[in-house]
C-alpha cells in the first residue's frame, strides 16, 4: 500500500459517473463559503480535451496539464466554480502516472489554512483529504479503494445533491 500524502485543507468529491452532481453539490458549497473565506477548486480529469480559450495554462507535460479558470460564464464545470465564487479554480488533465508530480504542485500551491475542493475520481489513492464525499445516484453503486473515511451521497436528482461539510478553524468538518 503506498503511503497517501495527508491534505487536511482538501474537501475530495468523486462520483459513480459523469451527471451525479459531483460539481453541483460542489458549486452550493463554494457559493456558501466564499462569503466567509476565500475558496479554490481544483477539477481533475483523466481525459485530455482540446482546450478553450479561457484556460491559462500554466504547465503542460506529456501527461499532465494545469491550466487557471479565467471565465466564470463559458459553462465548463471550472468555469462553473468560478461563477459560484471560487477565488481560483485550476483545470488539470492528467493521467495516473503523473498525479503524483500534482499531488507535489498542490501541496506547494495551497498553504494548510485555504480550503481546496478537490473534485477528482483518481487522486484519493494518492492523498488523504480533510474530507470526502463519493456522490451517487440510485442507480448505480460504487465502492471506492479509498483507505480513508467518506461520506456516500446517494441522490437520484443531481441538482439536489449537497456537500456535509463546512469549513471552521482552518478544516473541514461534518455538519
């Protein structure tokens, strides 16, 4: 078993499948607590995509690429968190061999007292967050090789889906 790298001021979401509500429940939490705090969100994904126009990328390798948010209206889930008020919203395409090198740049990128909401399927067997959600719908089930606790949201209506957690006294919490 590898040894996980502890984040305590990331909140992971991952979900059973694409249309769970992952970014949704993700974009209330964030809308919420950036009235209080300043929050970032970290969207991962495995795919690579052709790029839009609003992502600023910021380091780019065989199989990984980080890129910053800059239009909260374009309609990506990024550009989503941005519109919710993230105060920074960071777009990664990696593929697995390559999490541990973002596992590296977030730990330098993100000081222990901001809170990250981290929305990634893959990056829960490389670090150890504050929190996690699994999000499902009814009609599927996963389990997650997660070493870690996590909170199962099982909601059949994806607009409806909400995170437990808030953030108090520099970590996350279960409300």
């Amino acid at each position: 078993m590898k040894e996980l790298t502890t984040m305590n001021n990331a909140l992971l979401i991952a979900g059973c499948g694409r249309n769970v509500g992952k970014t949704s429940a993700g974009c209330a939490l964030v809308k919420e607590l950036s009235l209080k705090t300043p929050v970032y969100v970290v969207k991962i994904s495995s795919h690579f995509h052709v790029l839009t126009d609003s992502l600023n990328v910021l380091t780019s390798e065989d199989k990984l690429m980080i890129a910053e948010e800059t239009d909260a209206l374009s309609g990506k889930d990024s550009s989503r968190y941005l519109d919710a008020g993230a105060a920074k919203v960071y777009y990664v395409q990696a593929r697995e061999e390559s999490l541990p090198v973002l596992v590296k740049w977030l730990t330098e990128k993100f000081n222990a007292d901001q809170p990250v909401i981290i929305e990634s399927g893959g990056l829960g067997g490389y670090i150890r967050p504050g929190a996690a959600a699994l999000v499902c719908d009814g009609s599927r089930e996963k389990k997650t090789d997660w070493s870690f606790n996590y909170q199962l949201i099982t909601e059949n209506e994806p607009s409806r889906v909400r995170l437990p957690f808030n953030w108090n006294n520099n970590r996350w919490q279960k409300r």
